[in-house]
C-alpha cells in the first residue's frame, strides 16, 4: 500500500494499523501516552474551562470591547433628534407671549471634559432662522440667531442587560445666544441677552425631555446566552470622541482588556474595537453550546458521540498577513484503543466586503493554512511525523474552521445597535487588525423610521 493511499484511509484507519503492529514502529512514547481514559480525562477538563459565563455582567475598571463614536457621529445622531423630544432641534418655543418658530439652519458639535462648561456634555452650536407667529399664524417678526448649548451625556441600564446613551435635554444650557430681529441685535444689551439665555435655558428644559441617542443590546448570537453591555464612558476631547467601555459575562482573563482614547482615522463617524481575546472566549462559548462542532466522526463529520474531539488554545494575529487572525488548536482521540491530541495551527482572514450594494461588512474568512505544532502526545504524534497525513486528513479541520469562521463573523459585526424611532444603517469602512486590537471603522446614517 502507497504511502499516500495509507494517509488517505484517515486518521481512524491509521489506529486500526496501530493495533496490529508495534507500537514502537506505530507511535513515539510510552504506551501510557496512548491510554483513553487519560486523555478522555484531559480533554473534559480542558473543555469545562472553555465558554464559562459568570452570573452577571461585572463591574470592571478594564474592557475587552469598545464603541467609539467621533464628533461627527454624534453630530449625526443629534440630527435624528425631532422637534417632538425637544425645541433645540427645530420646533416651537413660547417666549414673553410669542409662539416663536425655529429652524436651524447649521450645527456643529464639540466634545468637552471641562468642568467649567459640563463635565460629561456635547456642545451643540446651531445658526438658526426664527419666526414670531400668532396663535393664528399671522407672522410677526423674523430674524436670525446663533446660540452654543451644552447638553449633558449619561449611560442608562435597562431592562434585559440592555444599555443607552442618553443626551438630557432636560438639562441643558445655553452657554451663548446672539439674536437679531428687525434692526434688534442682542449683543447690543449684554444684560438683556444674559437675561435672554437664562429664561430660554429655563423654558427649554421645561419643554424638552431626555432621548436616547444610541441602544445597545446584547449580541443576536448562539444560544443568546452572552452578554454585552456599556458600563462606563469617558470624553476624550483632544481626540474628538466619546468611548463607551462594553462588558461582558464571558469569564476572561484580566489581561483582555482595551486601551482606549485615541481619535478616529480620517471621517469615521465610530469604531468598533475588540480585544482578539474577546473572540477567543466567543468561540470558546460556541464550542460550550456546539454551534461550532465540538466533536466528530472518523470520517470528520460532525458527531456529538464522536471518538475526535477540538479545543481551542490561542487566538491572534498574525505575524505577516496584515488581517489574517492565526488560531491554535488541539485535535483529541478519546475513544478506542489507541488516544492522544495533536496540536496545529490555522489562519482565518479578515477584510471588507460589498455585502448588498449598500453597505459594507466584515468577513471572515477560514484558508487552507494548516501547520502541526510540536507537543502532540500518543497518536497525535503521527501528526508531528508526516504533513502528508495531515493534509489527507483535514476533513474535521475544514468543518471546524468553516463553523469557527461563521461565529468569528457575526462576533466582529456587532450591530446590535438602534436609535429610538428611527432606523440607523451601517457601513464598515476600515479593518486594522494589531496584536491588542481589533479596530472597525464605521459609518453610519439615521434614518426616519418608515410611518414615522
């Protein structure tokens, strides 16, 4: 029998062979490297230690993902704010008797950790048109105006581990007000336009109401078991963002955690950002509910009851495709006469795609990258001697890395995301992958939603 027909028979007919030569010959090691019930033993210990979820989600200082939004991003959410929730954004005030009609005309925001100003505030500038009208419509007088408010940003939890970024427009302030109407400019009467902010400040408050700017809720994933959540944010105004530090009930290691605070590249309206240890325990946690195989048939195919089994034992970048993520794993025996583990490596590749003409999204993508690595024990030796029996054999590798690639996939493209009453779109626009990081940028609209 050629050499390659042997390896092509698989890995179960090369422990039939096993059986009926020396072991010697067969295998390198003790024959105790080859006892089932020590690596069936291993194999269960090593699986309950993968996928563990705590209680809740913890109250942590560190944070293995991060929403990033920029100036422009919030300068776009504002926009879906509608005259309903507040005056600001366009709509009526009552004013020393006058049902005044504004509509602004260009706005800017700005992010500020200043305690002078507002710890934790956007300040919303707005040029604006207003209108005086009678209770019957009959105009009155119109003029223009600009006005810099601050308007204080919070994080809510809600029900269902589900959190939002609220602006409370409650509480805002105007912090500047020029206005001029009919030959009369505000800035001529310092004490009257003081006097102006303080009671339009006042009458907006009254008029206005808290709104969600953004939800976020847990990932669409699995079983629905894991949990994300924003539990703390901070303004970084050199660099023009707010970062909103997400936790999550998977058990990870302290050392997963983000380093937060830089500015967006270019225009990104937000990022998305990911510690690859992140995507480890995701997919920990899909081997624990057996969305992605744990166990397999000889022949490769997915088996609960199957004698092959894989854990995972690393998740990281590698060190020359700039995207490409290198997953370390172990592939078990735990059944038969005849057991042990192999140790191997694999690259699943990560870029950008036109998904639907419209927007775009990650993927990933599983290669045909395979390398054993040393440290295999009893018949998972036979890997480390001979790449042609492993390549003959990658029918279960091919299963594992198509269901890992699919998990991997809906982990990075988290979207679970809304904006209160109206539809928001996504679209991926940058991918940068470093040894601490998973970076996302993304673009996105908000849109009215349809009846609205």
């Amino acid at each position: 029998m050629s050499h390659r027909r042997f390896a092509s028979t698989g890995l179960a007919y090369v422990l039939a062979m096993c059986a009926a030569c020396d072991l010697e010959s067969c295998v390198r090691g003790e024959q105790q490297e080859l006892d089932c019930s020590d690596h069936q033993e291993g194999f269960e210990k090593t699986v309950a230690r993968e996928g563990v979820l705590l209680d809740a989600i913890p109250e942590k200082a560190s944070f293995p993902m991060a929403l990033v939004i920029s100036e422009n991003g919030i300068a776009e959410l504002l926009k879906g704010i509608t005259s309903d929730t507040n005056p600001v954004a366009g709509g009526n005030l009552t004013l020393f008797g006058l049902n005044l009609q504004i509509v602004p005309k260009k706005t800017e925001v700005e992010l500020t950790s200043e305690l002078d100003k507002c710890s934790r505030c956007v300040i919303f500038a707005v040029d604006f048109a207003v209108q005086a009208v009678t209770d019957g419509g009959t105009s009155q007088l119109a003029g223009t105006g600009k006005s810099k408010i601050s308007i204080p940003l919070r994080l809510e939890q809600l029900e269902g581990d589900t959190s939002a970024l609220v602006a409370a427009y409650d509480q805002l302030t105007i912090l500047d007000l020029t206005m001029s109407a009919m030959g009369f400019i505000t800035s001529e009467y310092p004490e009257f336009e003081k006097a102006l902010e303080i009671k339009m400040t006042e009458l907006i408050r009254e008029q206005s109401e808290p709104v969600q700017l953004m939800k976020f809720e847990p990932w669409t994933i699995g079983t629905n078991s894991v949990k994300v959540a924003a539990k703390q944010f901070a303004i970084f105004p050199e660099a023009g963002v707010i970062s909103l530090g997400m936790q999550t009930n998977l058990d990870l290691p302290k050392a997963v955690a983000l380093e937060v605070g830089q500015a967006l590249d270019g225009d990104a309206m937000m990022a998305v950002q990911m510690h690859p240890g992140l995507l480890l325990g995701m997919a920990e946690r899909m081997l624990a509910e057996d969305v992605i195989p744990r166990r397999y048939d000889d022949e490769g195919n997915p088996d609960p009851d199957g004698a092959q089994g894989i854990t995972l034992t690393g998740l990281g970048k590698n060190a020359i495709g700039a995207n490409d993520l290198d997953v370390t794993f172990r592939v078990w025996r735990t059944k038969g006469d005849y057991c042990g583990y192999a140790n191997a490596v694999s690259v699943l590749r990560l870029g950008l795609e036109d998904s639907d003409g419209i927007q775009d999204r990650i993927t990933v993508t599983p290669t045909d990258e395979l390398r054993v690595l040393e440290g295999g024990q009893g018949v998972g030796e036979l890997y480390e001697d001979n790449q042609d029996l492993v390549e003959e054999n990658k029918g279960l590798v091919d299963h594992f890395k198509s269901s890992l690639a699919d998990q991997i996939g809906i982990t990075v493209n988290y979207n679970e995301l809304a904006v209160d009453g109206q539809n928001i779109v996504f679209d991926a626009t940058g991918l940068t992958v470093t040894d601490k990081k998973i970076d996302i940028l993304l673009d996105f609209l908000v849109l009215a939603a349809e009846g609205g």
